[in-house]
C-alpha cells in the first residue's frame, strides 16, 4: 500500500506567520496593549501557538505576556471512553484572576476541546476576560462557541481531518486536510 499524503496544503508555513502576526495585532487592538493579557495554550499545539504569539506580541509591543499551558485530558466529556488518556503537564505560572486570558488552540471544530479548556481554566481562578484565538475554524459546532480570532476559516467536511503541523512537534509548518478514510485504510486514524 502505498504512502498516505494530505490531500491538500492550504497553508504553508510564510501563510501562517502571517496569520499570527494578525492575531498578535487583532489581539493588541481589541485589549488596548498587553498590560493585561496572558496566553494560555491548550496543549500540545495549542501550547505552540501561544508561544508563536507571544513571540509576536513581544516584537510589536517590547514586552513579552505571560504563557501557561493547559492540560484538558481530565475535563473532557470522553475521558470515560479512553483507557488511558496521555497526561501532559498543565503549567500557567501566573494568576488568572482579573487577567484578559487568550487561550489559544490549533483547530476549532466541535467546541468540545474550548467548553473542556474552560471549565479546566476556571479552575485556576476568574480572569476579567476569556478570548479564544485558534489557527483554523472549520465549523461543524456541536457547541455554542465561536473564535474571537482565527488564522483561517476551512470549511470540511467530516471525512476529512484539518492538521495543523508546528514545528518542533513535526517536521515542518502548514495547515493540510487529509481523507480520513484513506489514513483508515493505510492503518494511521485515531
């Protein structure tokens, strides 16, 4: 059997970086500077983006806000059906309470990932504000949620899977649709 590719590459890495030069300047705009922001990515890609972000905002406003990483493993609502779900660490090194939260994740699709990220994020206290940022909205809600900032909107449809690829978690950046039922096929799907 041969080699599974993605079937299409709808952002490379140059269209990604520019996308979150955006959302750095989207976010800026919308809280009037960094003063009161900090990041808060869902691991694991989610956890990469928000320190791209960081990055970013460091550049244009001088300062650099504060990053935490969010593990949702236990707040999801299929944690029951895995066997045993892969722990990773949850690390915000910094007082949520009164702070403007941008928690931030590679792909928007059902919702669940988001209503998981905030009942783990409210955990840690009550921050002023919860914006979400993501690199792709593919739509498909189950859930009333929605992107105060995205990267790029990819209707799909759902026998396909969107990848976002971050270096260093792989081995290059872009953003690919695959068939699922090919990966089913060639024994790679989930």
């Amino acid at each position: 059997m041969g080699q599974v590719r993605p079937k299409a590459t709808i952002m490379d890495e140059k269209a990604m970086m520019r996308a979150v030069t955006r959302i750095a300047h989207e976010i800026l705009e919308n809280n009037e500077g960094s003063s009161t922001i900090a990041l808060v990515g869902i691991v694991r890609r989610g956890a990469t983006l928000a320190r791209l972000l960081a990055d970013e905002i460091e550049k244009i406003e001088g300062t650099r806000p504060q990053v935490g990483l969010l593990d949702i493993s236990f707040y999801r609502d299929d944690v029951t059906r895995c066997i045993a779900p892969v722990l990773h660490k949850t690390d915000i090194p910094f007082n949520v309470d009164g702070k403007d939260i941008i928690l931030v994740d590679d792909v928007l699709f059902t919702g669940r990932t988001v209503r998981s990220a905030l009942d783990a994020l409210m955990d840690f206290g009550r921050p002023a504000t919860i914006q979400l940022a993501v690199m792709v909205d593919r739509g498909h809600r189950e859930l009333p949620v929605r992107a105060d900032y995205v990267g790029k909107n990819v209707p799909s449809s759902h026998e396909e899977d969107v990848r976002v690829c971050l270096e260093p978690l792989d081995d290059h950046m872009a953003v690919e649709i695959w068939d699922v039922e090919d990966e089913k096929n060639a024994g790679g799907a989930n």
